[in-house]
C-alpha cells in the first residue's frame, strides 16, 4: 500500500499534473502514428516474421500505455489524498488507451490485404 501524498494540487504539484497529462497523451499520439506505419507496411514483411512482429508492437505499445499508471502513482504519492479522481483517471486511462489505439486482430488481417 502506497500512502497517499498530503500536498495540495497548487503550484508546481499541478504542473507536474499537466506535464503527466501531456506525457500519457503523447504516448497515446505515438501508439497511433507507430501503429498505423506498422499496419501498412506490414505486408513488406516475410510471413516467418509477422507473428513476431505482431507480439512486440503489442508489448512495446502496452509499455507505453503502462507509463499512464505510473503517472498516476507518482501523483498519488504526491498529492493523492486531494486529487483522488486526477489519479484514477491516470489510472483507468491505460486499459482505455490501450483498447481504443491498439489495433486488433482484423486490423492486423485488413493491414495484410492493402
């Protein structure tokens, strides 16, 4: 159990808050340029390779997304106890950002045929 932090979301606290708001939109901003290059050049690569390629793209894009729960502990621990909603709404942001900006299956299939 992380304690949450005392500190009142004034000053250089929101500041942090607004630099981790950006930082897990931006991560949200990549997901989607990185994945739609990946999608249309997906047919260059060799058949052999694809499910690999495949499995990477989705870790290296939930790691991304994983930095949203982390910006919501960090701001937990700094003033977790009078932002309650700012944390969870880091939090709850990486399942959403991650179902939403991930591609599935049949994009993956679609990104095959052109």
């Amino acid at each position: 159990m992380v304690p949450p932090g005392a500190q009142p979301p004034e000053g250089l606290y929101q500041q942090v808050g607004y630099l981790f708001t950006g930082l897990v939109f931006l991560s949200g901003a990549w997901v989607w340029w990185r994945s739609g290059r990946m999608l249309s050049g997906l047919k260059g690569v060799p058949e052999s390779q694809r499910p690999g390629l495949i499995l990477r793209e989705g870790l290296l894009y939930a790691a991304a997304f994983e930095a949203s729960s982390l910006c919501g502990l960090v701001y937990w621990i700094l003033v977790g106890s009078h932002a309650t909603r700012h944390v969870w709404g880091f939090i709850l942001l990486t399942p959403v950002l991650f179902l939403s900006l991930v591609p599935s299956h049949a994009r993956w299939v679609k990104g095959l045929e052109g």
